[in-house]
C-alpha cells in the first residue's frame, strides 16, 4: 500500500492521534467513511447515466 510497511503506518498513525487527541478519533473515521461511501456513490451513478448514454435509441 504506496510502498508503507508495518513500522510506518504505526509513525503515522501516532502523529494521528498527537494532532487530533484520541477521542477525536472516532469522529474522523466516521467523517472519512461518509466521505468515502459518497465517493463511491457518486461514481456509480456516473457509470448508470454514462451507460444510458451509450445505448443506442430506437427509432422507428
């Protein structure tokens, strides 16, 4: 994962929890999966109109 091993990713998330102090932890976790479930969904949707588009129309 970008090249971060074990020992890294325990720096980082040390510096997390100096900035943001623990009980803000939980906050941010749910912040970020919010912002990451609308990411997703917003792609989703993309991909559906993008795919409508695509589909030739009959015309007859």
């Amino acid at each position: 994962m970008f090249g971060l091993g074990m020992p890294e990713l325990l720096v980082v998330l040390v510096i997390v929890v100096i900035i943001f102090g623990a009980s803000r932890l939980p906050q941010l976790g749910e912040g970020l999966g919010k912002a990451i479930k609308g990411f997703k969904k917003g792609i989703s949707e993309s991909n559906e109109a993008n795919k409508d588009s695509s589909k030739p129309e009959n015309k007859s």
